[in-house]
C-alpha cells in the first residue's frame, strides 16, 4: 500500500538541475573561505613569530651554543670544548666573587626600592596641596636617560667639589670628603644608592595604583574598632598590597640582576671590582679579554639563576591561590 | 576589496616598499670612529665631514665618539657584529692592531703613503705601525707626556721644578695642603689606560720592563718593586678620587686648580685656554723627573682603515685628511698635542700663536727626544711584542696600582700577583 510518509531509506535525494553546481559552489566557496581564514591568520602573527624567533629564541639559542666554544671575538668561528668554559667559571674566584655582588646589588637595590617607593605611594595617596604635582614630580628620575642621571650623580659624589660631600660636613656627619667612587668600601653603596634612586619611581606608580583600589570601608572599619594607624598599615595595607609587591620585587629583581649601565657608567666595575657584577663581567670577557665563550657561559649562568628565581616565585604564588 | 583582502595587500606593499627603500640609496656610507672629542675637536670632524661631502656627493660619513678606555671593546664589539666602522683616528692600540692585522682585518694602507709621498713622512712612525707585512695604520701624529707644573706654587713653597724622584717626591709632599683642596701632584689610579700608561713610564724609569727580550714576563724585579713603591708614594700627594682617574680627569685636576702638577700631553694647553687662561703664565712644562733613567711612553694618533665593502672610499677620504690643510685643521684646536708626522705640516704648528707665545710650554712636548719607549717595543733588543695585546687587555697595571692603592696590599705581594696574571694571561699567545 502506498504511503505518504517519508522514506525508511537513506536514499539519496533526487537532485534538481543545477541544484547540484550551486551548492557545490558554495561548499567551495565556504572552505576556501575558512582556509582564507586561517591563513589570514597565520600571515597576521607571522611578523610578530619571526620577531620572537629572531630576536629572542635564535640570540638565546646561539649564545648557549657559543657558551661551548672557545672563541677569540674577532675569529669568525670557534673550536668546541664542551664544558671547559663552564669549569673554568666554577674554580674562578672572580666569577664567585661577581655572583655575590650581584646578588648584594640586586638585592640592596630591590629591597629599598620597594621601601622607599611603597612610602612614597602611601604619602602621595594622602590628600595635600599640589598633590598632582608631586605625583607627577616623583616620576623625574625614572624619566631621566641614565647616561645624565649617571653624570648627574658623578659631579654630585665628587671628592672635592661635590653637593653631597659639602651637605655631610656641613651637618657635621663627615669631617672630610669622602672619595666615593674611588674607595672600594664606599663605591659600592654609593651606586646602590643611584640605582635606588633612579628606579624607585616604578613601584610608586604600581603601589600607588592598587592602593587606589582598596576598600575604603576596611579602614574605616578598623577605625572604629579602635586600630592605630600602624595596625590598619599591617592588617590592612599590607595585605592588600602583598601580591603587587610580590610581582614587582620579581619583575625589579629581574632587571636589576642584568642591569649593566649604572654600575658600568658610574665606576667600570671598580674599584678594585668592588663593584663587579655579572653583567660587567661578561662584558669584559667578551669584548676587553676577547672570550666570547666564557662571557656566554657566564650569561647562561645568569639565565638559569635568573629562571630558578622565577619558578620559586611562581611556585609559591601557584601554592597561594590553591 | 574586503577587509581581508585590504590587510594582505598593505601587508605585501609595506614588505616590497621596505625592500625597495634599502637599495634606493645611492651614497656610499662611511663611519668614521674616533675617541677625540674635545669639543674643539669634535667641531673639526664635522667640518671635515661637510667639506668632504660637498666635494664628494657619493659617500656620506657617518662621525662617532667613543671613549679612549672603550674604544678597543667597541671596535671589537662591531667586529663580531660583521660591521666596523670603516675609519677610526685615534687611540688604536699597537697591540690591538698586530691582532686585528694578523687576522686580516686591517687594509693595507702602503698605497695611500705611496701616493701622498713616503718621503713627507716621519720614517720612524711609519715603520712602528707596519705590521703582519701591511702599513696597518698611518699615524698623523706623534705624542709623549710631560710634567705640567705650576710654577706660581713651587715658587711660593721655595722649590725648584723637579727633576728627579727624590726631587718630585719632596716637593709633592709640601705642595700638598688639604685644608686648601691643592695637591701636589696626580698619579692616576683608576682601572684605566691613563694608568697603566704612567705605570709603564714609572717602570721603564726604574730600569724595569714588562717583558724581557725574550717575551717572558719579568714584573717580578726590584725595579718594578721599586717603581711601585714611588707610584704608591706620590699617590699620597695626589687628589683623594684618583681611583677613578684616567686621562680627563688627569688634565681636570691641573686645569682645576686641583693638584700643582700633572702628568698629561699637550692638550692641557688648549684646556687652559678655554677654563682657566689664568693658569698660563704660572704654567711650564718639563719631562719627566728621572727615575734610574729617563725614560716616557712614545705614542701616536693615527687613521686605520678596516676591511669592509666601502675600504676604497674609506682610503680616499683617510688620503684626504692626510693632507697638510686638513692635517693642520686637525692639529689647531690641540696645538702641540702631538707633533705632526708629515714633515711639511711642521712649520704651519710652529707658526702657531700658541707655539710662540708659550715656549716654555710647548717645547718640551714638540722638540724631538730620545728617549722614547713603545710598549710593543720597550728596547731595541726586544722584537714586537705580539703578547702586549693580552697582558693590556686584563688590566694587569691598573689591577696592580689598585691592589697597592687603594686596597693596601704590600708592594712585593700585589708585584707577585700581577706576575702571575700577566703570565697566565700571555701564556697560550702564539705570534
């Protein structure tokens, strides 16, 4: 009996002329489409791979391989010797010496600069007179090139003629001048102190945005249950401000363990390479003692303190948020 | 057009028109390295730049300025990177450049001495800078320290100039008056060439030598004891920040006021006229007080052409320098720095104002000596030392001045220790 229902088979449709073409046109149209799309795709970030590619993985790359290589800078290749560069830094007095005052440097540096920029933060989030002003005041040193910040600071710490000797006597501190760059005691905190000053206007810019954030309510709160100004800083501000500090003593340690500039511009690596970090260090060996394979074992060196440094952080952070 | 089609095509016009753009220029570009940057200096190279390019629209030169301490590690820096500048006046080291022309770096500059006239020339200066079997380098100019003093100061103190260790010493000590900020002398004690430089002369007085004339090394003498001892007595007399001292702050301290006597070349001249043309008629200069000899480092300023696509344009425009106008330009801002090496620039510097006003300044840095010692060459029982480049490059005399100076390490000690640096840093040198 003949029924009206449709068929129980899968059974190909009959197909209409032309029906066929057009919606074969348009199958092809869609997958040319969707490859044009992708490619499209492909072709946009090409420029910013091959950037990566050229700019950080190959450079990285060759400096690790050159790290196995005894080679004179000015020959075009060099001879393999696996791991003697790397031996050779291990027993060498200096580069352990370079490490330690790196780490001084990084670490001096880091640590005021958060202290004096998260004090800094919490004066200009206080109301006042010409607020504005300061704030964008406070940014001048981070602004400055470091070539005139560093000769800045030379004619400052001069011997004789210099603002900060004459500043010290005056207030009865010192009885004489002090030669600060030239003496290894004195050298090194005296470029600690540029360093400070130079880079301390970065946490007060990222202090000063999160402490804008922080609920208003919670110190009016603790005001009310009668907590000192010192105790809603602790409970409260401190808190609050953990992770930014976190990020950015991270991101200062980073920078200032390859900062090469400031100790460089200010006294060489002297005196007496009091002053000797790792930077300066795989500077002279490639280019003033011409081994460019020990200045990048020393700079491989630096990498992968610099990646441990990182994974502790982000393994702790990680801990945190479980 | 879509806006798919929009990107892929500003994306391939940007990538040909950057490509197009690169090959558009025409002129042959020259970089020209030099670490002469007096101001007055700096404003000859620039006129040379322009003077040059409006007679030569093809090339266009490139100056830059870099230190004297940094200019080796910058040269070698651009080396590595495949691209040197193409000339560089000044301040090449000897050493640096028997490397540089062992490894075939250097243009062979003997077609440029040939066509100017070899017979212009000093003989000598050109022979110190043959190397590896090439005229590495054309010096333009010879030079050597002298003592500035200030006579108005050792006349107020009762003293003769000096003429003798003891002599210096002495007068050193009473010249020096802290409560004034005036120091009796400067020896320079920063990680710099300034201080090896005087060093080496302290050295060479004490009748020592870096290297015997077999090459080895000999710090380890009582006369490099002794000649340390001296540097580390007159550094008692000098200004408290010597530990950073090189060659700027050397003439500073005189030109200052600062110390009463200084170690420098003849720019301190050109200085005194610009900051303190009071201090001319209290100003004499005289050679070097005498150790057990007499002796002072004999250096040069000279053009070095590096192996490069544009060494033909760069050898004209060094021939070009080369001449006497351009020379003289060169010397005039720093009248009696260094003594011209073209015979027939002479009479133009002695017919300076300079020069005949001041010749109780100026002779002693013009006047020919004999008692000049090169580094590469400190006897003539010594052949060219192929090892100086490696012994100059670890700072073994300005580690040793420091070690004595500054960290108070006994002479005979720190003297020991930069031996054994100096060996182990020559040891693996092949010539």
């Amino acid at each position: 009996m003949a029924s009206d229902e449709a068929p129980l088979t899968d059974a190909p449709k009959p197909r209409v002329r032309g029906e066929g073409t057009a919606a074969a046109a348009a199958s092809r149209g869609g997958l040319l489409s969707a490859l044009r799309d992708r490619h499209l795709g492909l072709v946009l970030l090409a420029p910013s791979a091959l950037t990566f590619l050229m700019l950080l993985v190959f450079p990285l790359g060759y400096g690790i391989y050159t790290s196995f290589l005894q080679r004179h800078v000015l020959e075009p290749e060099g001879i393999w010797v696996g791991l003697d560069n790397y031996a050779w830094l291990l027993g060498n007095a200096d580069f352990w010496r370079s490490l330690l005052i790196s780490s001084f440097w990084a670490g001096a540096t880091v640590g005021l600069q958060i202290i004096l920029g998260t004090a800094v933060a919490l004066l200009l989030h206080q109301p006042f007179k010409g607020r504005s002003v300061v704030r964008g005041l406070v940014l001048f040193p981070y602004m400055m090139p470091v070539v005139s910040v560093v000769l800045i600071w030379m004619l400052l710490y001069n011997a004789l003629y210099g603002v900060v000797n004459w500043l010290l006597v005056q207030a009865g501190i010192i009885g004489t001048p002090i030669a600060w760059l030239s003496q290894p005691a004195s050298a090194f905190w005296a470029v600690v102190f540029v360093g400070v000053w130079k880079y301390f206007p970065f946490v007060v810019v990222i202090v000063l945005a999160r402490l804008q954030v922080i609920s208003q309510d919670l110190y009016e709160a603790a005001r009310i249950d009668g907590a000192s100004a010192w105790a809603r800083f602790v409970d409260i501000t401190l808190p609050q401000l953990r992770d930014v500090l976190l990020v950015v003593a991270l991101l200062r340690t980073i920078f200032m363990f390859n900062n090469f500039e400031i100790v460089f511009l200010l006294t060489g690596g002297g005196p007496l390479q009091a002053t000797m970090t790792l930077p300066i260090m795989v500077y002279e060996q490639a280019f003033g003692v011409y081994e460019l394979g020990r200045g990048s074992a020393i700079a491989v060196v630096m990498f992968v303190i610099l990646i441990a440094v990182m994974s502790v952080y982000f393994t702790f952070l990680r801990k945190e948020n479980d | 057009m879509n806006r798919r089609d929009l990107l892929l095509g500003a994306g391939a016009l940007a990538g040909t028109h950057s490509i197009l753009g690169s090959q558009a220029s025409a002129q042959t570009p020259l970089r020209f390295l030099t670490p002469e940057t007096d101001p007055s200096q700096v404003r000859v190279w620039q006129a040379f730049v322009e003077q040059y390019a409006t007679a030569n629209r093809g090339v266009s030169i490139r100056p830059e300025y870099a230190s004297w301490d940094d200019l080796v590690r910058k040269v070698s820096a651009d080396l590595m990177a495949g691209s040197p500048p193409e000339v560089i006046a000044g301040s090449s080291r000897e050493g640096f450049m028997a490397t540089a022309a062992r490894r075939n770096l250097l243009v062979d500059l003997t077609p440029v001495v040939e066509e100017i006239g070899r017979a212009d020339f000093h003989a000598p200066s050109l022979e110190a800078w043959k190397m590896s079997g090439i005229q590495a380098a054309i010096p333009y100019g010879v030079q050597w320290p002298v003592l500035w003093c200030r006579t108005d100061l050792f006349q107020e103190a009762g003293l003769a100039l000096p003429t003798t260790w003891d002599e210096y010493r002495a007068a050193a000590e009473k010249l020096t008056n802290t409560q004034r900020g005036v120091f009796g002398a400067c020896f320079p004690a920063g990680r710099t060439w300034n201080t090896e430089i005087q060093s080496c002369i302290a050295i060479w007085q004490a009748g020592g030598t870096m290297f015997d004339d077999k090459l080895n090394v000999s710090l380890d003498t009582p006369e490099v004891r002794r000649a340390m001892t001296y540097y580390a007595e007159m550094c008692r007399f000098s200004p408290p920040d010597i530990g950073q001292y090189g060659f700027r702050e050397a003439s500073a301290a005189y030109t200052s006021g600062k110390s009463a006597s200084t170690f420098y070349w003849g720019r301190v001249l050109s200085h005194l006229y610009q900051q303190a043309p009071e201090l001319l008629p209290k100003t004499r200069t005289l050679h070097y007080p005498r150790g057990a000899k007499q002796a002072v480092l004999i250096g040069w300023d000279e053009f070095v052409v590096y192996r490069g696509r544009n060494s033909r344009a760069a050898m004209e425009y060094v021939k070009w320098m080369l001449q006497p106008r351009q020379m003289f330009m060169m010397m005039e801002p720093v009248i009696a720095h260094v003594v011209p090496t073209r015979n027939s620039v002479m009479p133009m510097v002695q017919q300076h104002e300079w020069v005949q006003k001041h010749p109780e300044i100026v002779n002693a840095l013009i006047q020919p000596i004999d008692f000049g010692v090169s580094p590469v060459r400190e006897s003539a029982s010594h052949p060219f030392n192929y090892k100086w480049d490696a012994f100059q490059a670890r700072f073994i005399l300005p580690d040793l001045v420091q070690r004595i100076v500054l960290g108070r390490e006994p002479v005979a000690l720190a003297v020991e220790r930069a031996h054994k640096a100096a060996v182990d840093a020559t040891k693996d040198v092949r010539q």
